[in-house]
C-alpha cells in the first residue's frame, strides 16, 4: 500500500455523526464489561478537586471535546495533588482545542503503562463489513504510523453475519506483534470492542491507547465513539448524551426541526431537496460568483410545515442577504413547498428577497399558488443557473 | 431494451397503504408499470384502488407473481421488509426508504450477498425509471424519455436535474438508476455501469456522484478496465464544507479519497469527462454524441 500523506478529513460532511466524549465513551464500554479506570466527569475547579480527592492521586485531568490532539494543546495534564488539579482542571476549562471550548474535564486515576497499543472498529463503506485494527505503535499518531509503517496495523474484516470470532481476536493480535502473554487477553478485549460496537450500534469505537499494565492487565486508557443518528431510537440512553453545545444556534435549532442544516460563512441562503441537489446548489452558485450562507436540505417528502420551519432557521442567521430554493420534486410536491413559502411569509414576513425554481412533481400547481399569493421580492426562475444567476445578482444588490 | 425494470417487471410494494405508499404506487401503475400487489401485515384481504394487499411477502408472491419489490415503510421496519422480500424470492428489491440504521442496512446486504438470489437497490434512494416502460419508486417521470442515455446516481433530486438537463438538450434514457446515499448500498455504481455496458440500448452512460465514500474513485478503476461506451460524470460537493471528523480510523481507512476534487482527479484520469454544472454535463453529451434529435 503506498504512503499517503494528503490526509484530508472529509468523511461525509453532511451525514450527522453523534460523536462522544472520552469519558461518555468509557462508561459505554464499560456497560459491556470492558475494564475502565477509575475516573469522574467535572465542569468546575471545585467538583475536579472533589473528584480527584475521590479517586486518589495520582491523576489524569483530561479535556473532554471530540477532536483529536488534546495532549498536544495542553488539554492532559498528571496531577500529583489537589493543588495541581485546581491549577490544571482552572487552566483546561474553558479552553479552545481545535475550535471546541472544553466545558468538562474527565479526573481519571493515572496508569502504570508497560505497553501501549491501538485498537479501532469502523464500518467500512467500501467494503461494506466492520473493519478491526490493531497495533502495538498505540498512544502516538495513528495516521503517521499508518503512512510510514502500513504493516505494523494488522487489519481484519468481520463477517458481519459471522460476527467476532476468538480466532479473528488471535489472528490481529498475533499479527501484530503483541507481546506473547498477552495475546489472548488482547483479543478478548477486541471481542468486546466489537460487542460493544454492535450493541449499541455505532460506527466508530477507537481506543488510543489500549495499554497494558506492569502488572499484565490490559485496559483501555482512551475511548472515541461515534454512534448511528439513526439508530438512536433504539438506544434513548445514548440519544441523551448529545452534546449541543458545539452547534451553533442555527444548527442546533435546525436539529431539533429535523432539518439537515450546515452553516457556512457566506450571505446567501439556500434551500433545496436532497443531500445531492443542494451540494450542486451550493457549487453553482460559489461558480456564479456567490457565497452561500447555508447548506439546508429540507428533505424528501418535505411538508409545508418544514418548509416554514426551514425558512425561519435561514433567516436566524443575520448575514442572509437573499434566499434561494432550489426545488427538484420528486417525493417532494412542489405545491407543499408553494404552501411552505406563503406561510413563512405569514408568519416571519422576510425582508430579504427570495429566488425560488421549482421542477417536479406537482411544480405547475406550484408555481400556480406562488403566482398568485404575489409574495413581496419573490422572484421565479426557470432553471437552476438561471436562479443561481439571479440570487447572486440581489445579494450583491446595495 | 433497458435494465432492471421494464415491461417484465411485477411489483409488490411494501408500505402500499401509507399515504405516500398510495401515492407513489398509483403513480407508478398510471406511469404504465405493471403493480401486481402490495404487502400490509394485518390489511391482507383489502386492496388499494383495485391492487390486492396481501399480509406477507410470501402470499403476494404466492398469488401474484411478483419479482419486483418495492419498499416504502418507515425506517424501523425496512431491513426487515428487505429480508422478506429477499426470503419470498424477490429478484429485484428497490427500497426509498430513507434513515435506515447503519447496522440493519449492513446486515440486510450482508445477508442479500450470501444468498445471492436478489438483488437490492438503494436504501434512501429514488427507485428506477425506464422511461415508455417502467417506473418504480418516485422519480417524477414526466421529465424523462425514451433513449440512449443511461443514468446512475447516488442523489435523488441531483438525478433529475441531470436528467432534465439532458433532456432539454434532446437526449432521452434508457434507464435512470438512482442507487442512494447511503452508507451501505445495495447496488454501487461499478454494478448498474456494467448493465448499462451491456445494455444495447445504452449509447453514453452518466454518472452522477458526490463527496463522501469510495465509490466513484472505484468506479473510475471499473471504467478503464471494462467499460467501451462513453462514461460522462459529475460530482456535487467541491464547495461543500469538510465534515468532522472524529478518530484516525476512517482517515487509515480511505486516505485522501472522498473529497469531490480527489474523485473528479480519479475520474479524469481514467479517460472520464467530469462537467462541474448539471448543465456542463448535459453539453458534454453533446459533444460526445451530437446533438440529439
């Protein structure tokens, strides 16, 4: 496998990936019986000092934010007494680490370490199965270790009908080079990795490192989680754990609608019907010489209700100079969308103009309503460049 | 000809007495496709507009045929009606539904592949049209006609905008496929391009991706190892924002791919034109074929 080191993070910007906290994470595993340390969540100086006081010392104060490279921005500190956890716990609080402000610390009995190891199980798209690493280069760069080292992460993918064998356990451990005495131990914690991967459902579970003691006991250090929006249903304890606070106020208003809104930094807002549809919207109209506001796909079978929903959630983000709708119909009728419109002119009597391109199913019944509800500073255009055209021309309007 | 659906198709669609259920099908029958049943557990016996509703998969089969299914109910309940049809011997089994879970949409295919008897098309996509034959699912048909162009894509309305721009420029369709968005499809663009490739219908074929997966970087490679008739693509998502991204697994596992630049770079380098507007593609087929009549 060739190194590549243009490593961009685009996983699928617009799916809704519930991402967890470390130490969200750990309780989660540990619900499926994989060995944890000690440790308890804090917001404030106060409740890490109780915290640590509880646990003992020494301890690990450690930023709770789901991004990658805490340590390396100061967010993990070893704290050998109380003083140093209020000094730590009062430095790592409100901190930024890649953009996220840390709003809790994890307090975690610190580790004697012999090895360290990584482990991972991700739901492999392209192959379409789980796929289960491991390597005995854990607690450093992963990434850097799979571009310069490719072998030293075994990889294996699990029959998802087959499920997690004792065998597969050995197969990673024993390619990876583990140390001997602890090759079954290592793959029974893999066996419950996967448990728990399957059990609750979620598309990542990571763990960086994955150590074992002097003592030869073999125990997770770090967690990451990802878990399926969708299956969230299933699983209200998990479905409570969603941290809001890293949305901003338009995103988070847009979820609660069941809305698929992406914030971006330009002035126009967009609405359109289809992940696919309003990608292409945002494209043509960045070619048109305009900068979208928004990515919002109001989604299939859109009712007029979440169209007026949608519309009030554009225009919360004061930048929005001009709204376009870009409306294909497919499952979508373009005389609710019509309906939709009329009513959010009722209800949040917009002040910026709209351009709105309706094609589809019902669209000339559509285009009818709109027609004759004579909305102010409502524009129809015929095709989706044409439209593209004209918001950018009424957003750049003085 | 066409591929996937056509006049041989029988459909029995689950879901068939929800409101959008209704809808849909009656679209579908009025569009000219052959709607032999429906399945609703526990409305067996009644029938919707004078097509039967019958209680399981295995007694619409039973009493009328059908070898093409259509799934249309709620996200809960649609790997198991997938399972169903797959059990009762569907060939063909064409889901909309969309928010499928990851995890059943992963067991559904995984259990579709070891048997090896159907084959399942999306979940959360449009269905399949073949234009002056069959329509299953909601592509809004009216748009589209008969010809020479085969259509593929993993975004439902993206799929008529394409389309409809190809057909203001003239050109019709042999069959238009949309395989869906989502994490694990049943059909990958490397599968409904090989049809179209031996399709004698299908002149140029269209591939319409967008950011996110492998799929399209796959297809590129599929393209240049089997593929003779002119591919044409594009790609939605170059100013779409980068997704974040938690953990280093994904990052170890697909490498630079899933950006729309890396998959227009796959693309051209296998000898495929990648248009950067719905409308681009459509002068693109131009260029390749002539205008159409």
């Amino acid at each position: 496998m060739a190194a590549d080191r243009t490593r961009i993070r685009i996983h699928y910007s617009l799916d809704r990936p519930m991402d967890l906290l470390e130490y969200q994470g750990k309780q989660l595993f540990a619900r499926h019986g994989i060995p944890i340390s000690p440790g308890k969540p804090a917001r404030t100086v106060e409740a890490a000092v109780a915290a640590a006081d509880e646990i003992g010392y020494p301890c690990v104060v450690k930023a709770q934010v789901q991004i990658g490279g805490r340590g390396k921005a100061g967010g993990i500190k070893l704290a050998d007494d109380p003083g140093e956890v209020r000094e730590y716990a009062a430095a790592i609080l409100g901190m930024d680490i890649g953009g996220l402000t840390v709003n809790e610390v994890w307090i975690e009995l610190a580790s004697d370490i012999a090895s360290e190891y990584y482990a991972s199980i991700v739901f492999d798209r392209s192959a379409k199965a789980p796929l289960v690493m491991l390597s005995t280069k854990g607690g450093m760069d992963i990434e850097a270790v799979a571009d310069e080292d490719p072998d030293a992460i075994a990889r294996l993918h699990v029959d998802p009908l087959l499920g997690f064998q004792s065998f597969h356990g050995r197969r990673l451990a024993f390619e990876a080079g583990v140390d001997a005495d602890v090759v079954r131990p290592v793959g029974a914690m893999l066996a419950q990795l996967y448990e728990a991967f399957i059990a609750e459902e979620a598309t990542l579970v990571e763990v960086n490192p994955l150590i074992v003691t002097p003592e030869r006991v073999v125990r997770v250090l770090d967690a990451k989680v990802t878990l399926d929006d969708n299956s969230l249903f299933r699983h209200p304890e998990n479905a409570e754990l969603r941290d809001s606070s890293a949305e901003d106020e338009q995103e988070q208003m847009a979820r609660e609608r069941g809305l698929t809104y992406v914030k971006l930094d330009g002035d126009i807002g967009i609405l359109g019907n289809g992940a696919g549809l309003v990608m292409s919207t945002l494209d043509v109209v960045a070619l048109a010489g305009g900068r979208p506001a928004n990515f919002l796909d109001a989604g299939g079978g859109s009712k007029a209700e979440a169209i007026t929903s949608a519309v009030e959630v554009i225009l919360s983000d004061p930048k929005v100079k001009a709204v376009l709708f870009n409306i294909f119909g497919g499952i979508t009728r373009c005389d609710e969308v019509a309906k939709g419109l009329i009513e959010a002119f009722e209800v949040v009597k917009p002040t910026v103009p709209f351009v709105v391109r309706l094609d589809g199913t019902n669209d000339v019944e559509g285009r009818r309503l709109l027609a004759e509800a004579k909305l102010p500073n409502v524009h129809a255009e015929s095709t989706m460049d044409g439209a593209a055209k004209k918001v950018v021309e009424l957003a750049a309007a003085p | 000809m066409s591929i996937l659906v056509g006049t041989e198709t029988r459909l029995c669609v689950s879901g068939i007495t929800g409101r959008e259920g209704t809808f849909h099908t009656l679209r579908n029958r009025e569009y000219g496709t052959s709607v032999v049943s429906g399945v609703t557990p526990g409305k067996g016996g009644q029938s919707v507009e004078g097509i039967p509703v019958f209680d399981t998969f295995h007694s619409a089969v039973a009493e009328t045929a059908a070898n093409t299914a259509m799934i249309f109910v709620p996200p809960v309940f649609a790997a198991d009606s997938i399972l169903e049809a797959e059990d009762a011997g569907i060939e063909l089994i064409i889901a909309i539904t969309e928010g499928i879970p990851a995890h059943d949409e992963l067991r559904a295919y995984s259990v579709i592949k070891k048997n090896g008897r159907a084959r399942l098309i999306g979940p959360n996509c449009p269905g399949v049209l073949s234009p002056g034959k069959a329509n299953v699912g909601i592509i809004p048909a009216a748009f589209f006609k008969q010809g020479n162009v085969g259509l593929v894509s993993r975004s439902g309305t993206l799929t008529y905008q394409i389309g409809n721009e190809l057909a203001q420029s003239g050109f019709g369709n042999s069959t238009i496929v949309g395989i869906g968005g989502d994490p694990v499809p049943g059909t990958d663009f490397i599968d409904v391009i090989g049809l179209f490739q031996d399709d004698p219908e299908t002149e140029l074929i269209v591939m319409c991706g967008e950011i996110g997966g492998d799929a399209e970087e796959r297809a590129a490679d599929f393209i240049a190892a089997h593929v003779t008739k002119p591919v044409l693509a594009y790609i939605a998502g170059f100013t779409a924002p980068p997704g974040k991204t938690m953990g280093h697994a994904g990052a170890i596992v697909s490498g630079s791919k899933g950006t729309a630049a890396a998959k227009e770079e796959a693309l051209e380098a296998k000898g495929v034109r990648v248009g950067r507007t719905p409308t681009q593609v459509a002068e693109l087929a131009v260029s390749l074929l002539g205008a159409a009549a």
